[in-house]
C-alpha cells in the first residue's frame, strides 16, 4: 500500500486523470525482474517444450527447445522460439526475464505474431490504450476518497473481545493479519477500501464479522451485500449465530424473505433499529433507506449486474468498503493492485483442515452408490451435481432407489423460492442426507457436514467452476470426498482433458493460488479489472498485460 497523498498531491492527480496519455515510457524499466537469476529459475521450471511464451519485442511465439551456440568465441545456451511462418529467434538465457510464458484467457490457441513486422507494436500500443482507462477508473476512486474524512471507529472493547475469544477455531496467521489491518483502517479517519482476498474456506467471513461487529459496536449500520438468496440466508444464519450474545439486531433480505416482513426490515433500517442487514442485490434498490450506513461488505462483487457495480462505485467514495473474493490473486497482479487498493490476502488452511481426495473418472453406478454409502455411515451428507433441470427430478428418483434409507432431495435455482428455501433449511439442519442439485451451491455454502460431492459431466465445467465447487465440502476436520465423473465412452480431450488433470493434481491446500496460474488468473483479472480485460490479456498475455498495468499506474500517480 502506498503512502496517502496530500490534498496538493490529490489534485495534481485528478488533473492527470483527465489528460488523454499518447504514450508511454520505456517498458524496458517495468519489465526487468528482480534477481535475474532468480526469474531464470522460475521461468524454466515453469515452462516445457509446446510452451507459448511471449518476448517484450517480439511477441507470442512456441518455445521449442535449447539450442547451444557460439558467439564471439564462446558457447551460449538459447532458448528456440518460433514464430509464424516456421521463423525462428534464439534467445540467450542470460537475456531471459525478456520472455514469459503465455497465459491466455482461454483454451483457443493464441495466433503467433510473425517477425519483422510491425503488428506486434500495434497490439501492444490498443492494450496499453484500455490499459490506461483502468488505471485511471481505479485511481479516479482513490483520489475521490482522499477527500472524504470521517469519524475513526471505537477501539476495541470488552465486547470484541469476547467476540474474538467466542471463536471456536484456531484464526490462521494471515486471518489474524487481516483483522488487524482492517482495524486500523476502521480506527482512522480514511474510509475503508479493501480487498479480501482468500481461497475457498479459508476463513473470509469470519474475519467480515469482526469488521462488521466493530462498525456496528460502534453505533452505525452495516450491509452485507451477496450474490444469491441461499448465500444470504447462509450468511444472515451465520451472522446472528456468531453474535447472539450481544445486543445488535441481524436481519437479511432477499426473495426468500415474504412481503409483509420486508416491508417490516425496510422501515426498521430506515429508522436505525437494524444493526446488520444481510441480502441479495435487493438492498440496493432505491426503496431502502439506512439510517446511518456506516460499511459495506460485498461478496464476489464481480458477480453483480452492471447497475448494481454503478452503484456501488458511487458508494464506494462515501462508506467503508471490504470487498471479500474467492478467486486467488496471482502474484503478478498482487504486487501492481496494491499500488492503488488495499489488498489483505488468506493464503494458509485452517488449522486442522485436511486435502480433498479427489477422484476423476467414467461415470459408474455402483462407485455413486459407494461413495454415498460411505458417507452417509459416518452421518455425513452429500451434494449430487446434476446441473440439467429438466431431468433433476429422474435423477433424484434414481438416487432414491439405489439407497432407499437415504433421505434425498433436490434444488435448483427454478423453484420457487419458498421451496427452495424450505429444501435448503432441512439440508442445514440435516434432515436431508442427500442433495441433488444444480450448480447453484457453487459459491460460498458452509455446511461443515456435506464432506462428499459428486458431480456429473465435470469435463462441461471450467477449472474454476470444478475448484469452487469442489470448496463446498471439506469444510471441517473431516475428510472430504470430491468425485468428478464424465460420461461412459467419453474420452476427455484438449481443454476438457486438461482441466481435469489440473483439478485432479491439485490436491493440496490453498491449490487455488497454484490454479490461478492456469485458468484462475484470467478470471482474477476479468473480475477485479473487469470482463472486457480478458480480450486485452489474450492479446498480450497475462504477465506483459500486469506490467502495462503497472507501468500505467506508476505514470498515471
């Protein structure tokens, strides 16, 4: 995080922000890395023969093997890099950290640049272009908020305390890092815009509570803002479980909640007597009036409607903001958003939490059955993926009859929300063992009990998709089961092939940082920068998109 500017430094940015830049410095100042023998090793590590890979002044090309040769007297190791057209470049080792390897934003095959042209430079200067309109949204926020002071919140009272000590797991070490750097934004006098950023299940919400707990201790109103009603209702659950023994009052909205009880908790917001208000993008809407709003928390804000994120970034200049994502943050893009946003980041497991065994293979009857024979003799609970609604309910009755002592049911983001909820509330309290289910439990359920998933035609899934579903089992001290079948006869191939290998070999805890390196980087950076950015990476590829990125920022501040 860089230091406050000054109320002269803030102007002299918004004038910069205004000024249509023609151009930029050498990239050669960004693009160096530190420790060239430590890139080296990293570099080679990561990328095999096949590899695409992009040169600085050259553009994308195939790396295809090592070559040695002699210049002035002495034998040199090159990389081969070939072009369009079979062209060829050697590059020296010793002039490596001039190369990355290429991350796209699919799994289409990027167009090899052709040498000695002058495409290359055209593509570079359009991303650059849209590069410096991001830049410049992302600081135009920050500048706005260095204007806008506000009272510090309370310290810590007897009652966070008590709070903090009610917790029954042991906090990570980055949690705890986490909780006291939102603290401190909280005790001054800045508002609050910060990152949170953690793979699936390692402890985001509890550290959103503690925050929450902090504002609302302290007299003022807080929104949690959640992409789907389940999630709400999860979290609205959660919330008043972990702060029943004070006295501030939880409540959520959402198509769940019936209309004479929303009309209720609009007019209890309004006149203040609601503390926490936990909903769907319904709290958005223009009939909700706070009191006095003091902070915002936003789940996968990137899973929002556009007019949603509009509103949202007006809000963003008035109200402390913590923004909580599960989708990992590679280290490239890390370093240059923590140039302009506050970033907290939970990288280590919980204590206790054990690797998902994860199985891919041909769909098969007899192994379904197994697997929820298995658990459901340890008293645990299952999700089934059927992600079709039009045949949930024969896949249910298919279920059903294979395990006639189970208790099985199904939901799918089509029912009426009544049913939905009804469906949901006996699987939290477990008096269903099976849930078959679409795709809609695929971001943020915390069932410390569900520690078996199933999930059919995982090849149609993306690797995000198949980790984040994944996530929702092995919430606990328990081992958890994820079995990722294709059909019978089927042959995974290119792509497909290729996820499942990758969701497979990534068995170990906090995988998804390790993921982000093969699909989750683009989602990363669609998310956080925004979907149209995806092309632009494709273009230059993610590493050489990060250091315009950068670079942009350095020029813009």
């Amino acid at each position: 995080m860089f230091n406050p500017l000054t109320n002269e430094k803030v102007r002299e940015l918004k004038e910069l922000i205004i000024i249509p830049f023609k151009s930029l410095p050498d990239l050669d100042k960004v693009w160096k890395k530190q420790g060239d023998r430590e890139y080296e090793k990293i570099f080679l590590s990561e990328i095999k023969i096949g590899d695409y890979v992009v040169h600085i002044d050259n553009g994308i090309g195939k790396f295809i093997g090592f070559e040695t040769r002699l210049s002035n007297g002495q034998k040199t190791e090159n990389l081969i890099v070939e072009y369009a057209r079979g062209d060829r470049m050697f590059v020296p080792v010793n002039q490596i950290e001039r190369l990355t390897k290429y991350i796209g934003g699919s799994a289409k095959k990027p167009a090899l640049s052709s040498l000695g042209t002058a495409s290359w430079e055209r593509i570079k200067q359009r991303v650059k272009d849209s590069v410096i309109e991001v830049a410049k949204e992302l600081l135009e926020v920050y500048a706005r908020r260095e204007f806008v002071k506000r009272k510090p919140y309370q310290h810590d009272s007897a009652w966070q305390k008590h709070l903090e000590d009610s917790f029954e797991y042991h906090e990570t070490s980055d949690q705890i890092q986490a909780i006291n750097e939102i603290k401190k934004d909280l005790e001054g006098t800045r508002p609050m815009d910060r990152l949170l950023v953690g793979d699936v299940g390692f402890g985001k919400t509890e550290v959103a509570i503690r925050g929450a707990f902090k504002v609302a201790a302290s007299g003022f109103q807080v929104a949690v803002l959640v992409p789907t009603t389940i999630l709400a209702e999860q979290h609205y659950h959660l919330f008043k479980e972990r702060l029943e023994d004070f006295p501030l009052k939880v409540a959520h909205l959402s198509c769940f909640v019936e209309d004479v009880e929303q009309k209720k908790t609009i007019n209890n917001l309004e006149n203040g007597s609601i503390d926490i208000i936990i909903g769907t993008h319904r709290i958005l809407s223009k009939d909700i009036k706070f009191k006095n709003l003091g902070l915002l928390i936003v789940d996968e804000e990137h899973r929002f409607g556009v007019i949603q994120k509009e509103k949202l970034k007006k809000l963003r200049t008035e109200l402390d903001v913590l923004s909580l994502s599960a989708t990992p943050i590679p280290r490239t893009l890390h370093m240059s958003l923590t140039k302009i946003r506050d970033i907290s980041l939970l990288a280590t497991p919980p204590f206790g939490r054990l690797p998902i065994e994860t199985k891919v293979e041909e769909y098969n009857l007899e192994e379904v059955k197994t697997a929820i024979e298995k658990e459901l003799a340890r008293s645990g609970q299952v999700f089934y993926l059927s992600n079709r609604v039009a045949t949930i309910q024969a896949k249910t009755k298919q279920i059903q009859g294979l395990i006639p002592s189970a208790r099985v049911a199904y939901a799918h983001g089509q029912l009426h929300e009544n049913k939905i909820e009804k469906v949901m509330d006996l699987f939290f309290d477990g008096k269903i063992d099976v849930l078959v289910c679409t795709s809609i439990i695929g971001s943020g359920l915390d069932i410390p009990n569900v520690n078996t998933i199933i999930v059919e035609n995982s090849h149609k899934f993306g690797l995000a998709d198949l980790y984040q579903l994944r996530g929702r089992v092995g919430r606990g001290a328990r081992e958890a089961f994820a079995y990722l079948f294709y059909p019978k006869n089927y042959k995974p191939e290119g792509a497909a092939a290729m996820r499942l290998l990758a969701i497979s070999q990534a068995k170990e805890l906090g995988s998804g940082f390790k993921i982000a390196n093969q699909d989750l980087e683009i989602r990363g950076a669609g998310n956080l920068l925004g979907s149209a950015q995806s092309g632009n990476i494709s273009l230059v590829g993610f590493e050489l998109y990060v250091q315009l990125l950068t670079q942009a920022v350095e020029q813009l501040k």
